[in-house]
C-alpha cells in the first residue's frame, strides 16, 4: 500500500546552519532528490514520515579541490559528475560509474551524497568510493568529522552517520595508478547491478566490490595476492574464496562468484 501524503511533513531550510540546527534538535530525514525516497514513499515501505529537504543547500554541491583533495559536495548530482573536468581528471572512474546510475532524469535529480546515505551494496558509485578510499564529511551543529569509506558502513544499509549529522561531501586524495569500472546488470544501463567492481591499477592494487555482499567489500587478499606476483588465475581464485555472495531474486551466488572472478581478469587485462 502507497504511504499517504497526509501523513508525511517536510521542513525546508533556508540555509546550511539552519538545516544543522533543524538536524539538532528535530528526529528529519534529509531529502534532496529523491530517486530512492520516492520508491519507498510509492511502495509504502517507509519507516519514517518526517523530512528535511536539503536540495536548496548549494554549498553541498560544489566540486572543489584543495591542497591535493578532491572534494564532491553530497548534492553533486551524477551530471554534474560527468561533466566535471575535475572529477574527469582526477576520478575518472566515477565519471563511468554516474554514466550508468538509470537513465537522464535520474542522473539529473540524483546525487552522490543520496547513493551513500541510501547504503544499497548495489549502489553503482559505492565500490568506486571504497577503492579510491575516499573519506566522508560529515557535518552538524557541532562540527565537521571525517570517516574513512572502510568504516562508514556498520551493516546493510547501516552507517557511522547519526542523526543530527548531514552527509557534506566526499573527498579523494590524489591516485596513482590507472582506473577501471565495470557494471554487470539485466541490461547495459537502466538496471540494478547483479555485480559492480571498481580498481586501480598500481604496485599495490585496489579493488572493490558491489552487489555481492551486505555492504561494498574491498577485496584486499586479492589486492596483496596480485601485488605479490600471483598469476591472473591465481588471483581470480583468491578472489572466488574471500567473497561470500549473495543468493537473491537478482542473481545466484555462483553467478557472482563467476562474474566477479571474470571482472577481475578483465580488469587486470584492460588495465596491462
């Protein structure tokens, strides 16, 4: 059943100190495009009814960067994204990623800070973030903290965020080595992924995993495995033995466990 318009309120800062202080002292959940809140709200599976939209809030969506750190406000949205010759220069990775988050309407309303909060392990920029060990800002009323990608998420859909605490932006120091994305769904875009991976290709690889898990996944025995010397296959082996798939309506967990390793070999291949 449709959750009832009736029962839901929205508060709308005019400002980012306003929005902390609503935060503070009120139980809100923020709202700025909505692609995600929307599904619920139609399918009657919210668990809340009580909003802070935060979409006006424009100091949340500036891509800026500073002393080395590239910084991505939360209401970036994946547009935005693409056509940043920052985020194209330094994070090209997440530029293929926002390319494939459902079709323009989405990437034009949804934003980057939403994919976080959101916490799906399908969320198709998630496994970018983890291997370009980004961190998140989070901010409120009291100040600003940082947490590393690593240990933002708790559990499925579950985070280090509290509740008087606005997701601000994300920022990713400079990397080296070459970038690869790659998203496997029912079709080429406009689906939810059965499996999505993100790496860099350096003396000490990164890769991450989406899809397969509760939460995105570093891969970090198959990182230390390819850095060692280990052979393609080697590596691809180690890969099928540290994950444990899902088993859901999407996709089978010997389905992910085969594409995952396959990734893995064309990641390395892509990346010679």
């Amino acid at each position: 059943m449709r959750t009832a318009i009736s029962t839901l309120s929205l508060r709308q800062p005019a400002s980012l100190g306003e929005a902390l202080d609503m935060l503070r002292n009120e139980s809100l959940t923020p709202l700025a495009g909505a692609t995600d809140l929307y599904v619920t709200l139609n399918f009657g599976t919210l668990s809340t009814n009580r909003f802070i939209d935060i979409s006006r809030l424009t100091p949340l969506r500036e891509i800026t960067e500073s002393d080395g750190l590239l910084r991505i406000g939360a209401l970036a949205t994946y547009t935005s994204i693409i056509n940043a010759p920052l985020v194209q220069a330094r994070l090209p990775m997440l530029v293929e990623a926002a390319r494939v988050v459902g079709g323009a309407q989405i990437q034009n309303r949804g934003t980057l800070g939403g994919n976080i909060a959101n916490g799906s392990p399908a969320g198709d920029t998630l496994p970018v973030l983890a291997a370009a060990e980004a961190k998140v800002v989070l901010l409120s009323a009291g100040g600003e903290r940082r947490v590393a990608f690593a240990d933002y998420y708790t559990g499925y859909r579950t985070s280090v965020r509290r509740d008087d605490e606005l997701i601000a932006a994300v920022e990713v120091a400079h990397i080296q080595g070459r970038q690869w994305f790659r998203k496997v769904g029912t079709r080429a875009a406009q689906a939810i992924s059965k499996v999505v991976m993100a790496g860099v290709r350096a003396p000490m690889p990164r890769l991450a995993l989406g899809s397969v898990a509760a939460t995105v996944i570093r891969l970090t025995a198959t990182e230390h495995a390819l850095a060692s010397g280990s052979s393609i296959d080697d590596a691809a082996k180690v890969l099928q033995d540290e994950i444990t798939p899902l088993d859901d309506v999407r996709s089978t967990a010997e389905y992910r466990r085969r594409v995952s390793a396959n990734l893995l070999r064309r990641f390395w291949r892509d990346t010679a």
